[in-house]
C-alpha cells in the first residue's frame, strides 16, 4: 500500500471512529434518537474505511486477483451506503417493513428512469465472471488504448500513456481488444541503399540480432526477426525487422530497434541512405 494513499484513509478512519464514539456517548446521556443515528452512520463508515485498508495490504501479483480486489473496494462503498440508510431509519423510527417496501417501490420507480445505471451494475457483474479484462492489462477501447487502473462495479478507470485517466461507464465497455492476452511485436523499417551487397548483409544479420537482444533483455522477450525486403522506395531498399515485446514497452521497444539497427548497420558498413536527385543535362 502506497504510504500516499494510506495515510489520508488511516486519517479518515480515525476522524470517523471518533465522531462515532462521540455522537454515541452523546446519545447515551441526551437519549437522542439523531445522535444515536449519526454515530452509527460514521461507525459503519469507519467500519468500510478500516476494511479497504486491509484489502489495500494485499499485494497479489496475478491481475485477476487485482480486479477483485478493486470491485471489493467498489462494493464495500454500495454496502456502507445501503446500510447507513436503512439502519439510521430505523433508529429513527421508521418500521423496517416499510423500509423494504420503500426500497422496493422506490427502486422500481428509479429503474424506469436509470436504465443505464441498471445496465453498468449488470455489466460490470458479468464482466467480473467472464475475466473479459482485469486490472493491469492495457486494452482499446473505441480507440481508447490504455492501462486498466481500476474497474468499478459502474465504471472501468483507465490510464493512457499520458497518465491521463478516462472513466468509462461498464455498459459502454463494448469490442475491448485486450493487448495484454499475448506478446506484441515492435515493428522497424529501415532503408539500405540499392548498391549494397543485400545477400552480404544478411548473412551477417543473426549476429547483430543477438547482440540486440543481449542489451535489452529487459524490453525483448526474443531475438529481433528479419522478415525481408518490405518495399523498393525512392532512395533505397526497405528492409523489415520485428522484435517480440510486451504491451506495455512495443513503442520503447520499436524506438531501441531503430536506435541499435541503424549503429549496428554503420558497423556493418551499411550507411542508411537520405534522399538524393539525380539531374541529367542533354
């Protein structure tokens, strides 16, 4: 647990526990039925507080336990809500039987007018089962693509490279394509002038491929791959090279193979050619 996010909840918590052990010997000694409410208001409040930051301790490395984890959190908030106003009537007075009945018109009557909110509860339900995306992966959404920081049981957070975060509602959450399931691949074009030996150069292509590899471990997963002469340009000849990476690095990924081909290249003695006219006088 980050100590930015802990302290301001241990804050919160103990703000709370005090205003409920207040507001209760409050009621104890005025008899008052509102005092008496609030202090169980701010008591289960303290309550969901003291829980988050048990769950927040759990540090799972899989991201299906993460997404659950974040729903927790989510639900706990619906919970403590619902509970407060039920349990705060009825310290007020209001039979409990009535409160059911309320509730169940009540809801009725919203549901009409709230379609939307009823469809991002079911949504994010069923995503929750179905383990379409969990926090952690980086996934598109209507071009959209960014880290999933957090999924809600109405709202899915996720965060681009930027670091800016977009709040999307969990029924809008439609045609994710989830980069995270497998490995990327980092794409690099680079052009070699048409007097090159191409045959030369590609016997010598495998060693610089591992060298590559040898430096950037940590960003590919596997040796660079030569795929070929991928277009016959202006200036030079195009040659592909692809570098299996995860989601998160494929642009770092496609920024070092450009960087470490191009020096590997004036090692080989291949300078990458720059456009060029040729003028003819009669």
């Amino acid at each position: 647990m980050k100590e930015s996010r802990a302290i301001p909840r241990l804050i919160r918590l103990a703000l709370f526990a005090a205003l409920a052990a207040g507001l209760y010997f409050l009621s104890r000694s005025t008899g008052s039925r509102l005092a008496l409410a609030f202090a169980m208001a701010f008591g289960v409040l303290a309550a969901e507080s003291l829980l988050v930051l048990i769950l927040d301790l759990f540090k799972p490395a899989s991201h299906r336990a993460l997404t659950l984890l974040t729903m927790g959190r989510s639900l706990l908030k619906y919970i403590a809500a619902i509970v407060v106003l039920c349990w705060g009537l009825s310290i007020l007075g209001v039979d409990l039987s009535t409160i059911v009945t309320a509730v169940g018109i009540l809801a009725l009557v919203i549901g009409f007018g709230a379609e939307s909110l009823i469809a991002d509860l079911v949504t994010g339900t069923f995503m929750l089962f179905e383990n379409q995306y969990n926090v952690g992966d980086i996934v598109e959404v209507n071009g959209f693509r960014g880290t999933v920081k957090e999924i809600g049981i109405r709202t899915t957070a996720i965060e681009d490279p930027g670091k800016n975060i977009k709040i999307i509602n969990n029924a809008d959450m439609k045609n994710i394509l989830n980069r995270s399931n497998n490995a990327s691949m980092a794409v690099s074009n680079i052009d070699v002038p048409y007097a090159t030996d191409l045959e030369a150069l590609e016997k010598k292509l495998p060693a610089l491929m591992e060298q590559i590899l040898e430096a950037h471990r940590d960003t590919m997963l596997s040796a660079p791959k030569y795929l070929g002469v991928q277009e016959l340009g202006a200036s030079g000849v195009t040659l592909r090279f692809i570098a299996e990476v995860p989601e998160d690095k494929i642009y770092s990924g496609a920024r070092i193979l450009n960087h470490d081909l191009l020096l590997g290249f004036r090692k080989l003695g291949v300078e990458c050619p720059f456009p060029q006219l040729d003028v003819h006088q009669q």
